[in-house]
C-alpha cells in the first residue's frame, strides 16, 4: 500500500511537468507566447530542483519520508489544482508550475528511501523500479494522450482534469503511507548513518560514485531534453503534434516495459553496473533513429529501443547509487544524481535550441552532439566497478 499511494504522487509528478512538451506549438497560440517559453514550463522543474533538492535529501533523512513526501503531496496537489483552475493565464501557469516542481524533489528523492525502508536487499531495485514505472506511466499519460484530449476539448479542461487527478493523489498519500514496516527490513548495521551533508562529503569521495554522476548527467539530460522538445525534434521532418505525442509515449511506454524486466534481472544476478551499461549502450541505435528517421514506423521502432534501454537506467541507476554510497543516506544519493540530471537537462534544452536551424528548424547538429556524448558514455560505464551490499 505505501508503495502504490507513493507510485500515484510519482505519476501525478511526471504527469504535470511534461504536460506541455507534446502540444508546445498549440499551447504558444493559446498563450501567444512563443516555444521556448512554453519550454520555460518544463525547464522550470529543473531550475526549481537544483535549488530544492539538498534541502528536500535533507528533509527526507532527518524527518522521515511520510513527512517530506507528504509536504510535497501538498505541494502537487495543491498548485495541480490552482494551475487548472487559473488555465488561460500563462504567467499564472507559469507561477503555478514552480509551486508543483517545488514538491518534486521531496517525491524524486525518496525512491530509495521507500525501497531500503520498506523492503529487503533481494526486492529493492524492483521495488525501486516499480516506482520509476508509476513516473513512465505518468510521462506516458502527458505526452500520449494530452495531444488528444487537447485537440476534443481544451487546454484549460484538460489542465483542470489533471489537478483534480494530482489532489486526489496527494489525499492517499497522505492518508496511506506510513514511514516503517511492523519489522524490519534489513540489519541495523545496513541502516543509513550519516544525514545529508556528510553524506555529501563522502560520495564525492567515492570514484564509483562520481563516474554515475557523469553517467546520470548525460543520460537523464539527454532524456529530459528530448521530452521537452519531442516535437520540435521531428516536426521538420514532416510529422505532426499528435505523432508527437505519440512517439513520446510509446518512447515511454517501452521504458515501462524495461523498467520491469531489467531491474529484474539485475537483482536476479546481483548485479547493477553491468546492467548499467548494457542499459546506456542499448540507447544509442534508438537515439540515431529518434535523429535522423524519415519513415513513421522507423520512428516509432526507435523510440521504443531507446525507451526501453534508455528509462530502465534509472531504478537500477538509483538503486546501485544507494548502495555503493553506504552509509550516506539514499535521499542524498539520490538527490546528487537527479542533480547532476537537471543541471544538464537546462543545458542541453537551451542549447538544442541554440544550435536549431533558424531556416528549416532541424535540430540534427543538436542531435549529433547527443549521439557523440552517450559514446562517451558508455566508455564511463565500462569503468564502473560492483561494489555488492552484503544481505
């Protein structure tokens, strides 16, 4: 049960921040503002989280994980709902925008938490898995059927529908979850020990540690910078926002299907940096297709290799950076990799729009700068060593 009232918020997150980034055309006409600020509206989430996200690892390790993921559970529902009532007014939108991505970090953060809190070594990169599928399945719901929904209603009906969704999440969160079992799931010694600043001082004196941050940088970057700009990415080749939405979510929907198979077989062979880099290295024909693909169902057989290998990096990700940063508590673990994932996902969001083709609006010489760095990548996985958590 703390589990699933936990995947509702992920999604309702997920769900809320990407809601723009398939119908970013449509949402400039309505607002009359342009595409990049219509971008604003996701980039907002990752300016607000590099600012958050120590102070929310910090909530979550002092003061539990029901306490901080309930003050984010407001904080979603809360503006979610404010955010679809005050729909046709961007600047009101966009104030409302912040409100929610101030709730993110105190959510993200706590994957780990909720997996070493509430379940044994052998379950936890599943557990953790599971979680990060509820957030697909939301990124699903935003950029597959927004588009639709859009197009036979409103954008304000559609934004109202969704704060309501978001509210009634935050009201099971609030009402479910519990912050421990009835016993425990590990041995004492396997407990987090230090709190959020020491744990900051000892992951960055772990090279396995740092190499993963390089490795989320790219990664989660990469990602958060297609999904922003999906259908700038594939409109100059002709196709269209409801395809957009469409690649999107079946990039997505295929990450689902990876999150559940492949921390599976990572805790079956008790294994995470392996699985890491088969993960990273997979992505790569995806992204050359999501790039340079002119045919639909190339397109759409692209966006699932990358969905599928590129969105399961993340529990097993998560998960191996929780337990090769023992005893720095998993909320700062977390929250350093998430981090470094915004940091980049600004960068590289401003800059595919840099380098966008003022003529034709092709975003290749973007892409190709992608495909270059998730090389580079893969180099950086290879250099991962397992450092196995005892049961």
């Amino acid at each position: 049960m703390v589990l699933f009232v936990f995947m509702l918020l992920m999604a309702m997150q997920q769900l809320l921040w990407i809601t723009f980034a398939p119908i970013t055309s449509i949402a400039a006409s309505f607002y009359h503002v342009t595409d990049l600020s219509i971008g604003l509206l996701s980039v907002i989430f990752m300016i607000v989280y590099i600012i958050v996200s120590l102070p929310a690892s910090w909530l979550i390790d002092k003061y539990g994980f029901r306490f901080a993921v309930g003050l984010g559970a407001i904080l979603t529902g809360v503006f979610g709902l404010l955010r679809g009532i005050f729909a046709d007014d961007y600047l009101l939108v966009l104030i409302f925008q912040i409100g929610i991505a101030l709730g993110q970090p105190l959510v993200i953060n706590a994957v780990t938490t909720v997996s070493v809190r509430w379940f044994p070594l052998e379950q936890r990169a599943t557990a953790s898995g599971l979680a990060w599928l509820a957030g697909y399945l939301g990124l699903i719901a935003g950029l597959a059927l927004t588009p639709y929904l859009v197009m036979s209603n409103s954008i304000s009906s559609v934004l109202l529908l969704y704060g309501v969704i978001s509210i009634i999440s935050a009201i099971a969160f609030i009402c479910f979850a519990k912050e421990h079992p009835p016993t425990p799931q590990c041995r004492p010694e396997q407990i987090e020990k230090s709190l959020v600043f020491n744990g900051l001082r000892l992951l960055l004196k772990k090279k396995n540690f740092v190499l993963l941050m390089i490795v989320f940088f790219v990664g989660l970057g990469l990602f958060n910078g297609l999904s922003t700009w999906i259908e700038d990415i594939i409109r100059p080749r002709g196709f269209t926002p409801d395809q957009a939405g469409l690649i999107g979510g079946l990039m997505v929907a295929s990450g689902v299907v990876g999150s559940g198979i492949v921390p599976l077989l990572s805790d079956k062979f008790h294994n995470r940096s392996r699985f890491v880099l088969i993960a990273i290295a997979g992505s790569i024909p995806g992204l050359i297709g999501i790039a340079f693909a002119t045919s639909f169902g190339l397109l759409l057989a692209s966006a699932c290799t990358l969905g599928f290998f590129m969105l399961s990096t993340a529990p097993i990700g998560f998960q191996y950076g929780t337990e090769i940063a023992y005893p720095a508590p998993g909320g700062t673990a977390t929250g350093m990799l998430m981090m470094m994932g915004q940091i980049s996902g600004i960068a590289f969001i401003f800059g595919m729009n840099f380098f966008k083709s003022p003529v034709t609006g092709s975003m290749a010489p973007a892409m190709l700068i992608l495909i270059l760095l998730m090389f580079i990548t893969v180099f950086v996985c290879t250099r991962l060593r397992e450092v196995p958590l005892k049961d």
